[in-house]
C-alpha cells in the first residue's frame, strides 16, 4: 500500500550560516563580521570542523540544497513533503543583534523555498531567544506574513533554558498564533557538556542531545507553562529524547515533592496533552511500540532528521513496522496535517 508520507524534521542551512558557524569552531578560518561566541562549545557544530571528511561534505551539500536534488531524493523514496527547519545550533549561538538579523534572513529564505514548492514543503521558523520579545514578534511575522507554521527552537541559549520567565512570551504567542514549536537537540550547554567530552559522539546523538533536550524539556513541564498555556504544543524527535521511557518514574517522585501541590496536573499528563514526539533519527521497530503503547498513535510523527539520517532507512523501518493501518496513516500524514495546518 502506498501512503502519503510528511517528514517533518528536515533541515537546511545556508553558506553564510555555515561560513559563520566555521568562525567560531576554527578560529583560523576567515569572517567580517564579529560573533560573540563566549559560551559557544564544540559540540553545537561538529561538523563544521570536519570539512574534508566526505560523508561531512555530502551532508553539507544536501542541507545547502533546497531544491532540485532535495526534491529527487524525496522522490526516489516516496517523500511527499518535508518541513523544513534551520539546521542545529540554529542562530541561538549568536549574539542578539546577530541572531536577529540571521533569523529573518534564514526565515525570509525559508519562506521562498516553500513557496516555489508548495506542494513539496512546509517552514518551521528560526528565532533567536537571546531578544524574548523579539523573537515572539519574528514567530508572528513567519506565520503571518511568510506562511511558516510555526518554529523550531533549540534546548539553551547562551546557557539559560527556555523554561525562564523571560521566554514565555515566546511560548504565549505561539499559542495565540495556534502553532507548535519544535524543541531540537544541539550540544549540552557549557554547565553540563565537559563530562561527555572524553569520548566521540558521546556529546551529540550518541547521549548528549536527548539528555539537553529532554532536561529542557522536563524543566518546561516543572515550571508551569502549560497551566498558563494549556493549549500550546512542543514537538520532540527522536521518539521523545526518552521521557516516554521514565514517565512512570517521573510521576512517582513528582507525587512525593512540593510540585504535586502547585501544578494542576501529573507530569506524563502535561506530556500526553502538550507534546508530540517524531520518529527522527530513531528507526527501532521495539521503541515505536513502547511509544506507541505509552502515548497512541495521535501522539507520533513521522521524520527522517534529513540529511543526518537516512531517507532509505526510515521509510524501510515504518513500512516494516507492525502496526494498524489506520496508526501508520496517522503517523506518517494525518497528525502532520493537523498540528501543522498543511
């Protein structure tokens, strides 16, 4: 059976961004304009400093195509659209006048490429936190004015997490605009990433990346966010950066602790109800159906995280994997469709 099939971690990037980026991990390589990159650690752009690896170079090709080739690929393996997003470590990593500038200019493209093939793409934007109000006004200028729906963010900026009062006016304006925004991984910030440096990869997808984000995120649900915006959505790749793995765990000690009396719901109910989880970079047929069992088939989408992994790989694991018929159109279009409005 053919089914129609969204991927909705897809990434893209930009020479500037990468030129960029390059200057702050390899301080012999050229730039004109100045970036403050005090808390900026290796492990946000890996690979930035491995440019002549060749497997490096073919990804950085694929980010840097928003077309023709992109759009083959997408073919070859029965893609039907992607939704694009600014690669990690995004424009968190700048200082705020720079994030800002990059942000509108990353989204001002994005916004082009979706038009030219709207039947093929959708655009998460870019926001650079480091200015709250700013970006909150950015988020509605994408979705308003260039027909993004919604944004993609990252776990920190410049160390502090999204969960601090000053960014809820991010969070608050998302859902008055009725968007999601996705929580991506980038590396540990500079408080937790020395213990992950002793060994390759241990920083990044290996463990550092889901420990970042799933931290990031765990800090949201403490806060209370949702009690005052109950109906906002927050995307997870990678099958939920393994909270559906300790949600029981977590509740047991949430019921034991001072947040049981000043939150107005369990942890894995704010999870269930205010976040989604994608099937990126996480192609085992044994952890979809635990997620699938924890958190339905309403509550999974599904992504490649392009060009990082595998278009071949991830379309072979779901059409593989055991499920109703009615759970794969769901996870690979209909839950798509609807958080994104497509």
């Amino acid at each position: 059976m053919n089914h129609k099939k969204i991927t909705i971690e897809e990434h893209f990037s930009t020479v500037e961004h990468l030129d960029k980026l390059r200057a702050i991990f390899d301080k012999n390589y050229p730039v004109q304009e100045v970036i403050d990159d005090e808390t900026c650690i290796l492990s946000d752009a890996p690979f930035i400093t491995n440019m002549d690896e060749p497997r490096i170079r073919e990804m950085i090709k694929d980010l840097l195509d928003t077309g023709d080739g992109r759009i083959r690929n997408m073919d070859k393996f029965g893609i039907d659209m992607q939704v694009l997003s600014f690669v990690a470590p995004g424009v968190q990593i700048f200082d705020s006048k720079a994030g800002a500038k990059m942000a509108k200019k990353m989204n001002d493209k994005l916004s082009q490429v979706v038009n030219e093939h709207p039947e093929r793409f959708a655009g998460l934007a870019a926001l650079a936190l480091q200015n709250p109000d700013e970006a909150a006004d950015e988020l509605e200028r994408s979705v308003t004015d260039l027909g993004l729906k919604g944004a993609c963010i990252f776990p920190h900026t410049k160390g502090e997490y999204p969960d601090e009062k000053k960014y809820w006016v991010v969070f608050k304006r998302a859902q008055a605009l009725g968007v999601p925004i996705y929580l991506h991984p980038r590396g540990p910030s500079a408080d937790m990433v020395k213990p992950y440096l002793k060994y390759p990869y241990l920083d990044s997808a290996m463990l550092g990346f889901a420990a970042g984000t799933s931290l990031s995120a765990m800090r949201l649900i403490c806060s209370g966010i949702f009690d005052e915006y109950p109906d906002l959505k927050i995307v997870l790749g990678h099958m939920g950066e393994a909270i559906p793995f300790w949600l029981w765990r977590i509740d047991n000690f949430w019921k034991k602790g001072p947040l049981a009396e000043k939150r107005q719901k369990m942890p894995s109910q704010y999870f269930k109800e205010n976040f989604v989880v994608s099937t990126s970079g996480m192609f085992s047929e044994e952890v979809l159906m635990y997620t699938l069992s924890v958190l339905g088939a309403e509550n999974i989408l599904f992504a490649v995280d392009y060009p990082m992994e595998s278009t071949e790989e991830a379309v072979e694991f779901m059409e593989k994997a055991p499920l109703k018929p009615e759970d794969k159109e769901k996870i690979y279009h209909l839950n798509a469709e609807s958080l994104f409005s497509l």
